[in-house]
C-alpha cells in the first residue's frame, strides 16, 4: 500500500488531477459504483434541492475531515484511530450543520436528521480508513473533493428523475405540461421508496454499462471467511449442523 501510495504522488500534477476526478465521479463512484451510503441517497432524493443541499454538506465534511486526519495521520495511535476519525468528523459536521441552519434554514429542514447523520456516513470514514491516513494533506484534499462531487453528482441524478417523473417539477418550479396535462401526470410513485429504490437501480446499471465493468466477483474460499469457524456450510467435507 505504501508503494501504491508513493507512485501516486510520482505521478505529474495534471494526471493525478485528472485520475482522482474520473475515479471519484465514474469509476469509482461512492453510490454508483461502490453502493456506499445508500440511506441518505435514497431518503432525500426526493427533489433536486435537497440532493444538492445533502451532497454540498458532505463534500465540505470530506473535504475539511480528510484534510485534518492526513494532517494527523503520524500522531493518531492506530489502536483508537477509528473513535479519532468519527471525533473528527463529528466536529466538522456539527460546524457545517451550523453553517446550514444560519444561512439555509428550509435546507436544514427538509434534510432533518440526515443532516447530522453525516457523522457516521460510511463514505466519509471509508476515505478517511482507506485514503487520507495513508496520503498526504494535498491529495487527500483532492480525494475529499472528487469523491464528493461524485456523490453530490448521484444524488442530483436521483434528485433530478424522482422531482420531475413524481412532481413533474424542478427545483421547485412546475412543469405545466406535466402537472396541467391532460395526459401527463405526475407519478407520485418516484416520490416514494419504491420508486427511490427503481431509480437507484437504472443508475447503477446505466453506469455500470457506460463504464463497461461489472463488480468483480471473487472466489476467496472458506477459510478468509469470517464466520469460517462457526459456519455449518464450510466446504472440505463437514457435516451440516
């Protein structure tokens, strides 16, 4: 890992540049790609404002936290590194939060609890274990700052289908061919999990053709298992509990 790391910071400006913003906002999508905090993406998807709202709030916590846990990556113990980064995080959530309630209240309440929810939003510590303790302040600036956009860029998408095919609306401005219509209407049934969920899929499938990959799909054999030495279904010849 630490060679990895090491050729990165090798590469010229321009194409690390160039790599960290096709792998945060395509490749390696946090919600598209990787299916990483589904919960928020779904819950407030519903109109294009609040994924908006959702995805500039998070990008400032990636931003801001992968920043502050690169800068003390060498004074943090590795033993109580993961209560540090959610401390961490934590902090520059309730600051962000802040800043949303001052200057967007109607944001701050139509996000609700999702808003704080942040703190323990698995991509945010995913970079922070995976990529910021392991690169620099610079580049995991960057990485805080792709993976984010690429975040904020899925929520859109999502927030974007569900408003206008369920409100037929945009960023709160009504389509009157849709909501006035005879033979349009609103199908109020993107505005729900159903629909969040039918949504979620096209995208993924949509990207996953546009990038023409599939998830990799690995043999790793009973014994990497974590439940190798409870588990009644091990292969090499035991019976079924």
């Amino acid at each position: 890992m630490e060679k990895a790391c090491e050729c990165t910071e090798k590469q010229s400006g321009g194409s690390v540049i160039l790599s960290a913003f096709r792998n945060g906002i395509l490749t390696e999508n946090p919600v598209l790609r990787l299916v990483l905090g589904t919960c928020p993406t779904l819950a407030v998807t519903t109109s294009a404002s609040n994924a908006i709202g959702m995805g500039v709030a998070a990008t400032l916590v990636l931003i801001c936290s992968n920043m502050a846990i690169s800068a003390l990556r060498k004074v943090i113990p590795d033993k109580v590194r993961i209560p540090a980064y959610i401390t961490i995080i934590a902090g520059f959530v309730t600051i962000v939060q802040m800043l949303v309630k001052a200057f967007a209240p109607g944001i701050d309440k139509s996000l609700g609890i999702f808003l704080p929810l942040i703190v323990v939003n698995c991509i945010i510590l995913g970079r922070a274990e995976m990529f910021a303790s392991k690169n620099n302040v610079a580049l995991s600036a960057l990485d805080g700052l792709t993976m984010g956009i690429g975040f904020t860029a899925a929520l859109l998408a999502m927030g974007t289908i569900r408003e206008i095919l369920g409100a037929g609306s945009f960023f709160g401005f009504e389509f009157s061919f849709i909501t006035q219509s005879s033979v349009l209407a609103p199908i109020i049934i993107f505005l729900l999990p159903p629909g969040g969920f039918f949504v979620f899929g096209m995208l993924i499938a949509a990207v996953n053709k546009l990038t023409g990959k599939k998830p990799a799909v690995e043999e790793f054999g009973c014994e990497h298992c974590p439940a190798a030495a409870t588990c009644s279904m091990k292969k090499g010849g035991q019976e079924d509990a």
